[in-house]
C-alpha cells in the first residue's frame, strides 16, 4: 500500500506538471512499465509459490486462471508478463487503487486546454492589435508619400 500511495502521488505530480504539453503516446508507455513493474514487485514480495497463490486468490483470481499460469521462481520480470492474465490492469486500478495515469492526464489535458483558450485568444488579440497599429502607420505614411508624389 505504501509503495502504490507513493507511486500515485508522483504520477499526479508529474501529470499535473506535464498536463499541457501533448504526452499520451509516451504517457500510455510509461504506465504499461509501472503496471508491470508493479506486479514484479508484488510477485517478488509474496516470495514461495504457496503464497502467491494465497495471494493472488485474495485478489479474487478464479481457480482456473491460478492452475492455467506457471508459478514458477524465474525471472520477476520474466513472470510479471505471465500473471498479467491473472493481475489485470482492473485489478490494479480498482483493489490495489494505482491511479490510472493516462485518465488522469485525459482530463488535466482537458482542463489546461479549457484555461489556455483564454490565454492564447488575449494572446491572438494583442498581436492583431500590434499589427493593426502598425498597419494604420504604414497606411499613414503611404498616403502621405502617395499625396506627396501626387502633388509635386
């Protein structure tokens, strides 16, 4: 719990610090490593084959999926692909409350979108006003060298 209240509170620093710029693609990557590192870890944790089927039936695992994947001690890394049957991402967002990083960044994206509108349209009205005023200076002096041209 302590590790997915910490990992939690740094993917919503990091959304909300990266919310404007366009990140998903690379978002979504990221969270598919944490979710399996995620699950590394807990496979790491429960340590005997014994236990990680205790585990994994706390979770709420049907007996079938348990007996269908290969609880061996290889790899952690190796093994956090073969229970990602068993420990769905639904699993991780909803019983162990890992945030779920791309839905969040979706809607701070949104949000960020919302308030820059206003900024990027004052923006848009500052430069047209720059460019008018200076339109209506380069017309002054056309006009003026046209009458001047036209009169000499």
């Amino acid at each position: 719990e302590r590790v997915i209240t910490e990992l939690n509170s740094l993917l919503r620093g990091w959304i909300n610090y990266y919310a404007r710029s366009s990140i998903k693609m690379k978002l979504r990557d990221i969270m598919e490593w944490t979710r399996r590192r995620v699950r590394q870890y807990a496979y790491k944790i429960w340590k005997t084959s014994k236990n990680r089927k205790h585990q994994l039936r706390l979770l709420g695992t049907e007996e079938w999926k348990l007996k269908k994947s290969f609880l061996s001690s290889n790899s952690y890394w190796i093994m956090s692909l073969a229970i990602r049957r068993i420990f769905t991402n639904a699993m991780l967002h909803e019983r162990l409350k890992l945030i779920d990083g791309l839905r969040l960044y979706v809607e701070k994206h949104e949000e960020a979108k919302e308030k820059d509108k206003d900024i990027i349209y004052f923006d848009f009205l500052a430069k047209r006003m720059a460019d008018e005023e200076e339109g209506l200076e380069l017309l002054k002096e056309d006009w003026i060298y046209f009458n001047i041209v036209r009169y000499v």
